[in-house]
C-alpha cells in the first residue's frame, strides 16, 4: 500500500481547500497522513476524512527562520520514520518547508500544488524574497501543480521554475466543488430559514455576497467603497461572510468601521453553510486582488449564481465578461459600482450567465471527477519511481 503525506500550513486549508480528497485516496488504496499545525479545525477535518491520521507540525505563517528550521527537523524525522512514497504540499509555507525536507529525506515523489502567489499584492522589499522563496520550494519538488492554467503561464513567464516540472491536472482548481452540498435541491429548510434570519432582507432587497477572509488583498475595502457609492446602496444590503484576519494583510480601521457601522452592510462569521447565503442571494461579488483557482466562483456556479469578479487570471478560468460574469478591472471602485448597478437593473440577463457558468462547472468540476484525476497523477508519477 503506497504511502501519501498531505501537508498544509494551517489545518483550516485541509477543511476547506482540500475537503474530502484525503478520504478519496484512502478509499483509493492509499495509506494517508494529514500534517499541518494546531488548530481547531482539526476536529472537523478527522470526522470528514475518516480512517486518515494526523501529525502536528508547529508551523507558522509568517516568516519565523528559526522556528521554520525546527519545523524542517521535524519534517525531516517524520519523513524518515513513514518512509512515505508521495508528500504533496499545499500552501506557500508548508510547501517550502516539506519540499526542503522531503529532498534531504530522499521522499521519492515531492509535489506541490500552486493556489495563488502572495508576492504579486507585496511591498518591493517583501516581493524579493517570497519569490526567492517560491523559487526554492519549485526547486526541490519533482512537479509543481499549479490549480489553473494561468497561474502555470504566469510562473513560466517569470522564470521561477522549470517548465518541465509544470503540469495542471484536469482543467484547474485544486479539489473541485460538491455538487451535491452546493445544489439547490439538497438545501434543508431549516439552516435556509436560519440563514434568512441573519440576514433579515427587506422586501425585494438586492443581496450583494462577498465570501472569504476579510483581508486587504480579497479586495473587502474596494468592495465597501463601491457599495456605499453605488446608485442602489438604499434598495440593497451587502453581506460579507468570512472572518476579519488581521494579523496578515490586515483591512485598515476606516473600513473596519464601514463594515461594523453601515446600516446596509452585513457581516457573518465564518460558517460551513456557504450554499445557503449563495441560494438566497442575488449575486455574489469577488473583487480580489490575487487568487489561483477561486473555490468561491465553482461554488456560485454550482449554485447558479450570478458573478462580479475582478479580472485578475485566476478569475477569468472561470469567468468570461458578458458571458459567464461581469469581469471588471481590478480595485477600480468605479468599475465595481457601475457592475453592481448594471446587475440590480439586468436581473435576467445576470440569470444567463450564471446559467452558463453552471454548465461549465457541472461538466469541469465536479469534486469527483477532480479527485479521480489527481489519483491518475499520482499514479504515473509512481509508476516512474
């Protein structure tokens, strides 16, 4: 039975980003071990991923070189003890410390997936050595994964890696979506009318959903901006759901205080029932500033809801202006006030393009068909060790 290692820097990506995909190749034939640092979502990953181990690793997020040294070490030793026959990181940190390990433990297969690089939104000083970073953690994998072809195009174009080692598996995104979790017909009453009641709308209110971290770089203060500015501001409420993360890329106070003191903004705490705010809402709005493959735009399209995105590359895997969504030019306020607008007025022609979008996630994504098509990957990199 070959050996997997799945590691992640926090485990809250193991809950969301890679839900279900260590419990697939277990089923599959595989032994799995999830890494990743402490945290409360642990609970939540071993129910889903069930018969799959876990071992701790202190990781941190920001740059710590001694305590990323003592986590090498432990990677390092853990390495040497499973003896495992793929790791495969996600997750800038996780991926440049399990790299660097798995190549001083001679781990036969080392693979990074790519969701998104941080240094394209970071300060000049900042930029140099994350892509010094990025540059390593490439070096010492066998491939690198990036979730969308975009992101391959870009990471070849700057020269951070060597082509060969490129491969997107599938058409992109790192696990797909559930489309029987994100489908209108499997919503359960009650947790639809809970969500109602967080929002209490107002008779024939446009709802305007945004869902992610409440960070600088998801765009939140370009959002804010434009809603209260907009036309329809009055005749609409705005819903942020995701939770404020201020200790990296923090929003600044002004828009912190927006957020808490608009009587038409909205702000719900993380919760699993993302389905439910997209099934009641109007359009969601995605105005970040970087992303990989955006599991959000698969969700709204599974739910068959409208789009305003930013038109950054990850965004346009999915989104096409005036076909599938309306694509406007990133933290142009402006811009992003006129989409809300047209879409309050054009409520039908929204409606066809979340349709097409649909089609195109129900045919590309599904979760299933992503997780058979990662296995057929590990499969052939095994077959060549």
């Amino acid at each position: 039975m070959p050996k997997l290692i799945r590691i992640t820097t926090v485990p809250l990506s193991l809950k969301l980003l890679l839900r279900q995909q260590m419990h697939f190749m277990s089923v599959a034939g595989f032994e799995v071990l999830m890494v990743s640092s402490e945290g409360k979502e642990w609970h939540d990953v071993l129910k889903s991923e069930k018969n799959v181990r876990k071992e701790i690793i202190p990781f941190t997020r920001k740059i710590t070189p001694f305590k990323d040294l003592y986590c090498i070490w432990r990677l390092y030793q853990l390495f040497k003890k499973e003896k495992p026959d793929i790791v495969h990181s996600h997750t800038p940190k996780a991926g440049l410390l399990s790299m660097i390990a798995g190549w001083l433990s001679g781990v036969p297969v080392r693979i990074h997936t790519l969701a998104g690089l941080p240094y394209v939104s970071r300060s000049k000083g900042q930029k140099s050595l994350l892509v010094f970073m990025e540059k390593l953690t490439f070096r010492f994998a066998h491939e690198v994964w990036p979730n969308a072809q975009s992101l391959k195009n870009f990471i070849i174009k700057e020269k951070l890696v060597d082509p060969g080692k490129v491969k997107v598996i599938g058409h992109g995104s790192s696990n797909g979506v559930d489309l029987s979790v994100f489908n209108r017909d499997n919503l359960q009453e009650n947790h639809l009318v809970a969500a109602t009641m967080r929002l209490t709308p107002g008779d024939d209110e446009f709802l305007i959903l945004a869902v992610g971290r409440l960070v600088k770089d998801k765009g939140i203060a370009n959002l804010v901006e434009a809603f209260i500015q907009s036309k329809i501001v009055n005749r609409s409420k705005l819903v942020l759901l995701g939770d404020f993360e201020q200790d990296l890329n923090p929003l600044e106070k002004k828009t912190i205080n927006q957020i808490s003191d608009h009587p038409k903004i909205v702000h719900v705490p993380w919760t699993d029932h993302v389905a439910y705010y997209l099934a009641l809402s109007d359009v969601l709005v995605h105005p970040s500033h970087r992303e990989g493959f955006p599991n959000v735009l698969l969700e709204a399209g599974a739910m068959c809801c409208p789009v305003i995105c930013s038109d950054i590359a990850g965004n346009k895997e999915l989104a096409v202006h005036m076909k599938t969504a309306l694509v406007f030019p990133v933290t142009q306020v402006a811009a992003l006030k006129e989409a809300m607008e047209f879409a309050f007025v054009k409520r039908t022609v929204m409606q066809g393009f979340a349709e097409r979008m649909y089609e195109r996630v129900r045919l590309d994504f599904d979760r299933k068909k992503v997780h058979s098509e990662i296995l057929n990957a590990y499969k052939r990199l095994l077959d060549r060790k």
